[in-house]
C-alpha cells in the first residue's frame, strides 16, 4: 500500500457528506421496498438486495444504516426510523441461542440508539434507556452462554500465560471457533460494563469480560499466526478462519476456513473483522482500572493488552504489507490462485472488473476502521503510519468505482464479496469473477467508517461500543 503521509481526516470531509447524502435516499428506498417477511437483506443480485439463508446476521445492520446516516446528518426522521425498525424487529435477535452475531446485530440497532440517547442527539426517555440498555445485557450474556472452555497446556505469552482458555462458539458448532467473532464479542464487554453477569446451573455467575478477554486470548493462540512457530505457513498477522477443537478433550485439533481459500492463505474479511476486533478492545481495555480488570479476569490489564496489541499490530502490518494493492483495496484471499495472473498485484492499483480474482471492498472498509482506531490508540507518534494507512483506504472507497452513486442500485458500497468458496456471489453476464455488489455488513461499516472520520475532523465525540 502507498500510504498518504499527508492525509487528514478533515481532507475527507466531502467525500464523507457525500457519502451521507447518497446513503439518505438509499437507505429510505430500501426500507420502503423491503418486506421485512422475506428476512434480512444480505447482498445484492443485479443492484437489488436479496435474502441467503445461512443465519439473519444482518438485519442489524439493516437498521444501523438509517442509525447511522440520520446520526451523520442530524435527520431526526431517520433516526426516528431506525428505532421503529429496531423495536419492532431486532428483539428476535437479542435472545437468538444458535448463533455467534450478537456484537453485530445488538450494538448495530440498540448500541447505537443507546449512544445517541447518551449524546443527547434523542430526547431522553429513561424508560427508553433502560430497554436498551436491557436488550444489551441481555445479549450479551445470551452470547457468553456460547461458550467452550480450553485447556491451558502450557504457559505462552500468546495467552498471557493464562490458566484457563475459552471461546464463543459459532454456528458451527461447540467445535468450532471463527475469527468473525472477535468483533461481535464486544457485546460481552458492553453488558459487562452495565453491571450484567451470565448466571448458570447452581446459581453461578460468569463474568462478562473475563469470558470476553478469555475469548481474545484464544484466538491470539489458534487463530492468528505470530510468525514465531515451525508452520510452513506462519506469516507474521495471518489469521485462518476457523480453529477446531476435541470437545470430547477440549484440544485444539486443526485449522479450517469455510468462507477462505485454505486454512493457510489469509482470507481478507476474517483479517479484518481481526483488526478491528483487538483494536476495540484495547480501547475499551484501556477505560478500565487496572485493579477491576484482574478482579474480573484474574489476569493482569498490561499482560492481556500486551497480547491484544500484539494481534493487533500484526494484523493491521500484515493487511499493509502483504494483503492490499497500493490504493489500500484488498482480493477476497490473499492465496486465491487467480492471483497468480494479475502478476504483481500488490504493486498495482486494484482492478475490481478484472476476470481472474474478485476484490472485497467489505474487507477493505473494515480494516479501515481497524487501522484508524489502532493509530489512534497507539498516540500520535506509534499510530501515526496506522492512522494514515486508514485515511488512504477509506479516500479510496468514499470515491467511484467503489462508492456506489447510481440510484438504481440499492447498495452503497459495490465489489464485496460474501461467500467465495460456496459460489454465492452473482458473477455478471460475460464476466468470470463477481463485481459489482454489494453487502449489507459492506454498507454498514462504510457508513461507520465515515462517521467516524467524520467525527474526528469536526472534534465531535468520538463513537466506541462502550460509550453505552
């Protein structure tokens, strides 16, 4: 990647009201043609959203779209929308037992109504707070009752020499651990941080953080490579997607991928969804007193976030370095044997219409916001390169042929990719590869992104998970 050494978040100001004004009448339009009956949209087909039942992960983000775009331009009638939508319809999820998504359809719809109550961007209704914040608690500790624990063989500095290790389980299985989920275990700290606790057989209590942190420690272990073991394959920030685990012995088995090319090579969204995951928690880890943090998890708050840093740094590096084209964009893995044909890829801008391999443009536009929140964690002089490297994808992707101007398309952000390997993606007329669509999770974090690039340029508050 060529990181703009001169960018700033001011610079991007209009590209962001851009952004904000094509999103208004897109997310309106899709509300009004949208049966919710058919179930959540996810991405599109020819322009138009459409369904794929696997699990309703998106429907959250359904919502936080008008949340996020009335909140961007002070429209109260859209935030007015997105709580309607949300009361009527987000509950389901809140006590959904199968699946590893709370994080994203939980702080999506409630998490934000929360922090524009607490911002006073909505007119306070205590009532109001407390179902919201109810709905939070709930889901989490409803998340955290997914849970698998882990031996702890041996001491490892991966897992802060940690005596006991655990997981939320995806929808795979108790088996099974996905990269995914470090972004959506952050509900576990959002209900923490409200005093909630998961109670289980013989009244006992689990506490929140210290499965969330648990959670953290594991994927460090199994999850992300560190460049310090004998694995062919161990590059310095590689994630594989999914880690498998004996339940009859709770051992760690293998590595597998459901939405990668291989276990081996980096699928670009579970990089991501990695970036962004550790660089929230260490800002949210950061909030905490030392003292309440080993109370909680029984570790020390400097040994877990020494770890945290270290996934994050290397992930964010490893994004930079080995898995965007020089305008920051990323393919949808970065061992896709198309790749091969595009000769040196990385060295050139990405060519989201080219007949070998599809780019993911929703993988890029969450490592962006990884990146920033990273810079920004690390302080003006460590984050600075991390901060930048996030300015220069998110200008990328607030611009054409990514940002999607044209009305009879209902996406807004275009060349995502969902699921590669099961050919779900809609390949056009006289093309070999997908382009040109979008996703619901793609349209929810470039609108994030662009509020929170647009926060910082203005001073305004800056928007966390925790802020609850």
């Amino acid at each position: 990647m060529q990181i703009d050494t001169k960018l700033k978040p001011a610079d991007l100001l209009s590209r962001t009201t851009r952004v904000f004004n094509l999103a208004a009448k897109k997310v309106r339009s899709l509300d009004r043609a949208w049966d919710p009956k058919r179930g959540a949209p996810v991405f599109t087909v020819n322009g138009k959203y459409t369904t794929r039942g696997w699990t309703e992960w998106t429907q959250g983000f359904q919502y936080g779209c008008v949340l996020l775009v009335g909140d961007a331009l002070d429209d109260d009638r859209l935030i007015n929308l997105g709580r309607q939508r949300t009361i009527k319809f987000m509950f389901p999820h809140v006590t959904h037992v199968g699946v590893h998504d709370h994080g994203f359809n939980t702080l999506s719809t409630y998490g934000n109504l929360l922090r524009l109550l607490k911002e006073k961007r909505i007119q306070y209704d205590r009532w109001e707070q407390v179902a919201y914040r109810d709905a939070i608690k709930a889901s989490g500790a409803v998340q955290a009752a997914r849970w698998s624990g882990v031996p702890a063989a041996k001491s490892d500095k991966h897992t802060a020499n940690s005596k006991q290790l655990g997981y939320v389980y995806s929808f795979n299985g108790p088996h099974s651990l996905f990269i995914d989920t470090m972004r959506t275990v952050r509900v576990l700290g959002a209900a923490w941080r409200m005093g909630h606790v998961l109670m289980h057989e013989n009244d006992r209590a689990a506490n929140l953080l210290k499965r969330c942190v648990l959670h953290g420690l594991t994927s460090s272990q199994y999850l992300v490579f560190h460049g310090d073991s004998d694995h062919t394959y161990d590059v310095p920030g590689r994630t594989a997607h999914e880690a498998i685990f004996n339940r009859n012995d709770g051992c760690f088995r293998s590595r597998a991928t459901q939405q990668g090319y291989s276990p081996f090579s980096t699928w670009t969204r579970g990089l991501a969804w990695a970036m962004l995951g550790f660089a929230e928690q260490l800002e949210f880890f950061k909030t905490i007193p030392a003292a309440k943090f080993k109370a909680a998890c029984g570790l020390a708050r400097a040994d877990v976030s020494r770890v945290f840093e270290r996934c994050a740094k290397q992930t964010c590096d490893h994004y930079i370095k080995d898995c965007t084209t020089t305008d920051g964009v990323c393919y949808w893995d970065d061992g896709a044997p198309g790749l091969a044909a595009l000769g040196d890829w990385r060295h050139a801008l990405a060519d989201p219409h080219n007949d070998h391999e599809p780019i993911d443009a929703s993988a890029a536009v969450i490592a962006a916001q990884g990146l920033i929140r990273m810079g920004r964690y690390l302080g003006s002089k460590s984050g600075k390169r991390y901060l930048l490297a996030g300015l220069t994808v998110a200008r990328t992707l607030f611009d054409e042929p990514y940002l999607s101007t044209g009305m009879r398309h209902q996406g807004i952000l275009l060349h995502s990719v969902y699921h590669r390997p099961n050919g779900w993606d809609h390949v056009p007329r006289g093309r070999n590869v997908p382009s040109g669509e979008s996703s619901m999770w793609g349209d929810y974090h470039l609108l994030e992104l662009a509020l929170l690039i647009q926060r910082l340029a203005n001073r305004d508050p800056y928007p966390t998970f925790f802020t609850t």
